[in-house]
C-alpha cells in the first residue's frame, strides 16, 4: 500500500480544480476570440481565401483544448486510481463542492438493510 500524505492528496486536489478551472477560462476566452473575429472578418469583409484560414486555425486551437481538457479527465482518473490505493483511499476529494450534507434526525443514526430507520415502538 502506498503511503502518500494527506496534505498532499488535498494539495493535488485542489491544484487538478484550479488547472480544471483554467482549461474552462481558456475554453470561454477561445470562444469569445472566435466570436470576435467573425465578426470582425464580417465587418471587414475579408476574402473566403483568409478567412478560411483563420477560421480553420481557430478551430484547431479551440479542438487542442479540449482535448487538453480530456487528457485532464484522464489524469484525474488516474490520480484518483493511485489514491485508491494507498492509506487515504477514504479521503474524499472528488466532490467539486466537498461531500454533500445528509440530513439526520436525532436517533436515526442505526438504519436497516433499505436504509430505513427502525420504527419505535
């Protein structure tokens, strides 16, 4: 079993969501590139001959970024996998906003095979 830190899982963690984050404000900026040189080829009513050229090169910048952002997904897969495997398996890290609050009464802490409190007599 791999012994890894625990300040270092949460460190890793939130480095992944910050390059997540920075792939996705590329993503928008590449977009809003795009939308301001058509409309900017439009109002100078540039030749197909450039435009062409221009369009298909930012299509190809916006398709490396996703594709960049795909490779992320799958770093993240993999860290998650060495994770797993090591003493801070039930560290949890991958819910973006932590883990969701589950709502308990007082006394419904034991719960039958259906996930159902007991009922009192």
């Amino acid at each position: 079993m791999l012994n890894i830190a625990p300040s270092t899982v949460l460190g890793v963690a939130a480095d992944t969501r910050a390059a997540l984050k920075a792939t996705d404000q590329a993503l928008l900026a590449h977009a809003q590139l795009f939308v301001s040189l058509l409309e900017g080829a439009a109002g100078a009513e540039l030749p197909i001959a450039i435009t062409q050229d221009l369009y298909s090169t930012m299509a190809a910048h916006g398709g490396s970024l996703v594709e960049g952002r795909g490779k992320l997904r799958h770093l993240v897969t993999r860290l998650t996998a060495v994770k797993d495997g090591s003493d801070q398996r039930e560290v949890a890290i991958g819910c973006p906003n932590g883990l969701p609050e589950v709502e308990r009464k007082a006394g419904d802490f034991f719960t039958d095979a259906r996930g159902t409190a007991p009922q009192r007599a």
